[in-house]
C-alpha cells in the first residue's frame, strides 16, 4: 500500500441517498487532502445490503431476550427497512453508482486488520454507524480492526439523542478508545461527554462538507428549466406533510414527483419516477420546490440552495430522529421550514446567502479537524 492510502468505513448501502452520497462525500474530501481514500467493507451476503450472518444472528437472539423492552421493536424496524418497495429500478441505478463512484473493497477481518496496519489512518464515516439502540454494535464502524492511534471518527451520528442502556457499556468503552473524535449533532457530543468524558468535536454532515457546485460536478449534473414538486418520503407522509402537497400543488400548479418508495396510497404525486443517487441529485437541483421527511433531503436542499419543507417522519415503530434535522435548521437559522403551519406564504424566499456563509466556515472546520488528525498520526 502507498504511504499516502487512509480507510473508510461507513454505511453505503441499503439503497439510500444520503448513506450512498456521505460514502462519497467523505472519499472526495480525503482525496482533495492528497490522500488515496479506501472505503472497506465486510462482505455481505447481498448485493446492495449489508447483510451478515454474525451480524443477523446477533439481531435475532438479543432481540428475543429484550423482547419486553426494545427486542421485538428493534427487529421490526429492521425488517421495516427491507419491506419498502422501491419505484421502478430504482435498486438497480444505486448498484451501478456504487460501483462507479464509491467502489467498496470488500474484505474478511484479518483483510481489513492487514489494510488498516498499511493505511496512515481510518475513519469511521458519518451516517447513523453508532445508532445507539442498535441491537449489534458493529466493531467495524468503531474501527476496531485498526490500532487505536489511527482511528478518527468523521461526524458519525447516534441517530438519536440517547443511548440504550443495553448498548451503553459497550458503546462507551470503543468509543473512548478513538484517537480523534467527532460527530454529526449537538446531541451527540452530549452523549460521548457524559460516556467518555471526553470532548467531541461537532462537524456538519459530510454531504454539507463538499459545497453544491463541486456535487454538480463531480456527478454531472445541469441546471434545467422544470416546473416540479418533489416529494421525497421514506416513510409514508404525515397528514400535515400530504395536506402541504396538496396546497403547493394546486397553487403553483406544478406536477409532484414522488420518489424512492411506493406507498399503498400513493394519490399525493403526478408521477413516481425510477431513481438512484445521481438522479436524485438531480431531482434535487431542478425542483421548484422540496417537501420531505429526510435528513439528507434537507441538506441537500440547503446546500443545491433549492427551496423546500421538512416534516416530521412517520416512523412508526422506530425512535424519532427529528434531532439530527433540527440541529442543522438551527445552524443555518431556517427553523421555520420545519413542519410549517402555511407552505404558500414565502415559500420561495429562503436565505441561501446566510446558509452558504455559515456552511464555508463549517467546511473550513472540517478540514482542518481532518487535517491536524491526519498530520498528528502521521
């Protein structure tokens, strides 16, 4: 391996966006440091998941034994996860950008054990890799493969803002054992103080490290003239979410695009269309406007400077993750595109110019938060 080779681990797949395009956010801003970033992986059973049996087995059995408290609810949001059905090829066209853009190295542990002893440094990416109520505590995303010196968290999330009591131990001591430490919410430099004691830096999201234009580019993707709503959901949209639809539809008299999920009631939309991670980019960047429950629906409306609403998920079973889009509505002073009473009123007069000023600085803190990390290990 090259003296200049650094790993990354983190969640790529599971066909969403905002997992796919972190991958890659987190790959270009190392490469931009001059430094040739791997993301690895441990080989899945699937292709286009992240399946193992270790892994399964762990679910299943800790499942069964807090069944009273979070057991069975865990294994409902698991299997949840895997029951939508996806619009049109939409599976296939995030197989074919994971292969193009984010090319995974799959390897077994002692792999990734000999990849991380060659490497400057690993990073544990962004996305919920420490979900605290997890029934497996993954040690690849606490990059337990590689020698305690080397392991930098880049803004991973807890997805939440607490940490089940049954993962509270374990969570903890892993997380002490980092180099360099990160994450992606208030919330969770809370959580690491109160666990380690330590002090973690705060940093946005990878996607809102690499600014909107240097997206456009490295994916290819034009500003057009189109006259569409989109309606971005991964889980069914609340009746605050479908009534805004409705009003913004017959106002503006745009069509709505729904994407990636079909739901049993599907009347809020004009049209659902097939899309992976780059059409969703670009869906994104031409919208009129965005109406979503995503975290990174917003952010990268925020970052496409597109205008668009956030609604609280229907998440059903799951714990709520409203904390992570809170936290950056806060950021870049936008609370009030959060669960608006009235979408017609100023629905396009929204202060991108604040949002970037605050987003150049946040950019400028990443970078040297992974900088001083790279140059202290090395």
């Amino acid at each position: 391996m090259s003296s200049n080779k650094v790993l990354l681990t983190t969640v790529f797949s599971g066909y969403n966006y905002g997992s796919s395009l972190q991958a890659l956010a987190g790959k270009t801003i190392l490469k931009e440091l001059g430094y040739d970033c791997q993301l690895v992986a441990m080989k899945s059973l699937v292709k286009g998941r992240d399946i193992r049996l270790k892994k399964l087995l762990t679910i299943l059995v800790r499942s069964l034994m807090l069944r009273g408290k979070n057991g069975s609810k865990s294994l409902s949001i698991y299997q949840n996860s895997y029951n939508k059905t996806m619009i049109g090829d939409s599976a296939s066209l995030f197989i074919r950008f994971s292969d193009e853009y984010l090319q995974p190295n799959y390897l077994s542990w002692d792999g990734m054990k000999k990849a991380a002893k060659e490497a400057v440094a690993c990073f544990a990416g962004s996305d919920q890799i420490w979900n605290s109520s997890t029934m497996y505590v993954d040690p690849m995303y606490y990059l337990r493969f590689a020698p305690a010196e080397k392991r930098v968290a880049l803004a991973p999330s807890f997805g939440r803002d607490f940490v089940a009591d049954y993962n509270k131990e374990k969570i903890g001591k892993w997380i002490s054992e980092f180099a360099y430490l990160s994450v992606r919410e208030d919330s969770g430099v809370k959580l690491i103080k109160e666990m380690t004691g330590r002090e973690a830096i705060l940093l946005v999201d990878p996607t809102l490290m690499v600014d909107g234009e240097t997206w456009k580019n490295i994916l290819g993707i034009d500003d057009k003239e189109s006259n569409y709503i989109l309606a971005y959901f991964l889980d069914k949209p609340s009746e605050l979410a479908r009534k805004a639809i409705t009003e913004l539809r017959a106002a503006l008299k745009y069509e709505v695009i729904a994407i990636p999920y079909q739901f049993d009631d599907m009347s809020y939309c004009d049209k659902m269309v097939s899309s992976g991670t780059i059409e969703f980019l670009d869906l994104i960047n031409n919208a009129k406007c965005v109406l979503t429950d995503s975290f990174h629906g917003t952010a990268f409306s925020i970052n496409l400077h597109t205008p668009f609403y956030v609604f609280s998920r229907a998440y059903g079973t799951a714990h709520s993750q409203n904390s992570r889009v809170e936290s950056i509505l806060k950021k870049v002073k936008m609370q009030a595109r959060f669960e608006p009473k009235d979408v017609l009123v100023q629905y396009d007069q929204i202060d991108f110019a604040y949002s970037e000023s605050v987003l150049i600085e946040e950019r400028k803190n990443a970078r040297e938060y992974i900088s001083n990390a790279l140059k202290t290990i090395e």
